[in-house]
C-alpha cells in the first residue's frame, strides 16, 4: 500500500512541480472563482497562524503574498491598497505610539 497524505489546501504555483521532482506524485484540481476566495480566505489564516506561532519574517512574506493573492482575486491593486492604507493612516494614524485603548465612558453633561 502506498503512503498518501490528504491536503485539500491551496499552495504556491510551483508546489505541484517541487513534488513531482522529489520523485512523488501529486493530485490536483484547479479551483473556480467561488472556490479560489474561499481557499485563500482558508490560506490567510494559516499564513497568519503560523507567523503567530513563529514570529518570522519568511511568514510575514507568505502572509504579503496571500494579501496580493486575494487583492487580484477579488479585483483590487496593491496600488488602490496602499492608497487607502495611507488615507487611512493619515486620518487615523499608525500604531507608532503602541497606544492600548482600555475604556471609554460618555463624558458627564454639564
């Protein structure tokens, strides 16, 4: 009997060739557009799991190329990303100050 391990997950374009050339074989299906933003919805949160657990910068990359992943797959630029972050980041602010908010309570009328 041979040794098969289940996945069902989304994984870079070259995986099914890394695989091939390590003398295994793979199964693959290619997803529809329904399918692909639920996997990358799946892919996200493992990315953001695993840089939780490890705290490196190779996971934070995974997690950059999932986000433009799903910017493309649900029809944005990383340019209309950034021009909104810094929007944002201009009428908000960043989180430079480490500022943690710990209440908030209505102010007594006078």
């Amino acid at each position: 009997m041979k040794d098969q391990k289940a996945y069902c997950k989304l994984v870079r374009d070259r995986i099914p060739e890394i695989i091939e050339q390590s003398g295994k074989n793979c199964t693959l299906r290619t997803l529809n557009e329904e399918e692909y933003l639920l996997h990358l919805d799946k892919k996200l949160a493992e990315e953001l799991h695993e840089y939780q657990e490890s705290k490196s910068l190779e996971e934070i990359c995974d997690l950059v190329e999932v986000l433009r992943a799903v910017l493309s797959a649900r029809g944005y630029t990383w340019e209309e990303m950034e021009h909104i972050r810094m929007q944002k980041h201009q009428e908000r602010g960043g989180f430079e100050k480490r500022i943690l908010l710990e209440t908030v309570t209505n102010r007594e009328e006078t």
